[in-house]
C-alpha cells in the first residue's frame, strides 16, 4: 500500500536538512534573522568571509524561500525585511512551534518507508513503543502488512521483548514509536508471517483483532434518508450490502444494512458516530456491546438511555 503523507521541508536529510533545521530554529527566536545568521547557526562559529563565499550559500538561496512559503501557506506569518541587496526574515507569530504538525508528519512517513521496506526485505527492526496508557517497550519488531485507517498509519507484525514468547499479529502504530528505528542485530532473524494469518483483515473495520472474535453478519438501520445516503455512499466496510431500502410508497424512511465483520471497538465507534439516526438491529450480543457504550455515556448526564431488559 502506499501512504498520502507527500513531502516537506522536514523531509530533507543531509546539509539540506540541516540547513532547513538551523533556518528554522532561529526563526523560532522572533529575531530577525539573515544568511549570514543561518550559515554561523550551521557551520557553529561567526563567518570570517562573506556570506556569498561560503560553499552552501547557492543551496541556501533555495532553502530559504521553501521554509518562508511553508510558514505563511499555513498561516504563520514571516516577513521579508529589504536590507541592501539582500534580505532577511522574522516569525511574527505566536507559536512556539508553528509547523510541528507538518515536521511529525514528516517524521510518519520516514517511518512508514522504514517499515515498509523492512517489510519488502524481511528485515526485522529494533524501536522503542510506549503503547496507549502502558509502559514504554523495548521492540524488537518483524513487519509483515502495513495499514492505513482513520488517518493513522500502522504496521502489524511479529513482537518480541525480553523474556517473553514472541507475539504474533502484533498492532504497531506508528505515532507511538519513540526515537529511532533501528535495524535489529544479525543474530535475529526474521519471523515471517504464517499462511493466510492475515485473512481476517478482510473482515475487519480498522485494525484490532479481539480476542476470541468471532465472524458475525451485523444488521444496521438507517432511521433517515440522509443517513441511509451516508452510508450507501460511503460503506462501513467492502462487505456492507442493503437488506431493505426506504420506501417512499411504503411511508418507510427507514433502510437496513448488513456487514460480516469481527466486532471490535472500531466498529462500535464509527456506529456511534452516525448518533441517533443509527440503530443495531442485531445479533443482540452487539446490539447489547452498543447500548453499554450508550449507557457509559448518559452516565455523564445521569440518566440511562436504554434498559437492558429490552
């Protein structure tokens, strides 16, 4: 699969990268800031020459444009300050780091090219994870599939820690991986993926296998027009088919849906979403997983949405 991160400033590596880096620290200060300034933040030490002479003044002449129109196309401003024949710069805004966003999707994507082609060369990889409300892990990780879903970039794979058997079809999300990714040592060798182990992503709506999931036909009704359109134009999954189609003649504004898929909680959140106009029709397991989550919420309000007797 390929991924829709495209490139940025951030992306550069090497002096660029670093020209980009030095460039964009000072700016950060609210000085204003000249090519000489960015050239004595990359070399470390005042120039003793003029700026025109130094070996990466040509590539820094490119750099500096790219990192003032990256600024103001997202709605931080730098001005441009005449001085002579030259021309220096100034952040006026007030964040404190205005393109954050942009530099941690540039690092999503140098990770997902990583994995991607530990993937391609089965290689495994050596990071440290820090899980949702877990401890930080030391990973040593075997990739087998990368995935996209809801905007998140995951891998999933074979996990191995210390002192424990390794995991097998192990959820990695790239945005929770700290630090670097390294490769693992030589004496580790690769666990590849078992035969049709990943059969189940083709029912599945994200990317959490549950355990002792089981494949289940789901019954949804749209109780209006505008969600029935919804959901007709943009399925919950490949599987999702109508059963019974809102009937102008009938008075029936209702529709119902059916998907075979393994619950998990990506499924209940985007049912959940739809709000009211929603309902789970059945198996009344999952209609009963929904109607708890319902309760959970009307909890803040005090007061209780659905009775379990129903």
């Amino acid at each position: 699969m390929t991924n829709n991160m495209g490139n940025s400033i951030f992306s550069y590596e090497g002096t660029r990268g670093d020209l980009v880096e030095a460039f964009y620290r000072l700016l950060l200060t609210g000085r204003i800031v000249s090519y000489e300034d960015v050239l004595s933040e990359y070399d470390g030490k005042p120039l003793s020459f003029t700026v025109s002479c130094h070996d990466l003044y040509g590539m820094l002449k490119k750099v500096v444009p790219e990192v003032v129109r990256a600024f103001n196309e997202n709605g931080f401003p730098v001005i441009r300050i005449p001085r002579g024949r030259s021309t220096d710069y100034q952040y006026q805004g007030t964040e404190k780091d205005p393109l954050e966003k942009i530099k941690f999707r540039t690092v999503l994507k140098k990770r997902f090219d990583n994995l991607e082609e530990a993937v391609a060369t089965k290689s495994p990889r050596h990071f440290e994870y820090k899980p949702f409300d877990r401890a930080k892990k030391d990973l040593i990780f075997h990739p087998h599939i990368m995935k996209e879903y809801n905007g998140r970039l995951f891998s999933i794979g074979v996990s191995e820690m210390e002192g424990k058997e390794p995991f097998r079809r192990y959820v990695v999300a790239l945005d929770r991986i700290q630090g670097e990714i390294r490769g693992a040592s030589s004496s580790c060798v690769y666990i590849p993926p078992l035969a049709d182990e990943y059969r189940y992503l083709s029912n599945l709506v994200g990317v959490t296998l549950e355990e002792n999931a089981e494949l289940t036909t789901i019954t949804l009704r749209a109780h209006d027009k505008y969600t029935f359109g919804r959901l007709k134009t943009k399925p919950m999954h490949s599987t999702q088919r109508i059963v019974c189609w809102p009937s102008f003649e009938e008075g029936r504004e209702t529709g119902d849906f059916e998907l075979t898929v393994y619950p998990n909680n990506e499924l209940v959140g985007q049912i959940l979403s739809y709000g009211s106009m929603l309902e789970v029709i059945g198996p009344g397991s999952f209609r009963h997983r929904v109607a708890e989550e319902l309760n959970k919420m009307s909890d803040r309000y005090g007061m209780v949405l659905f009775d379990e007797n129903q």
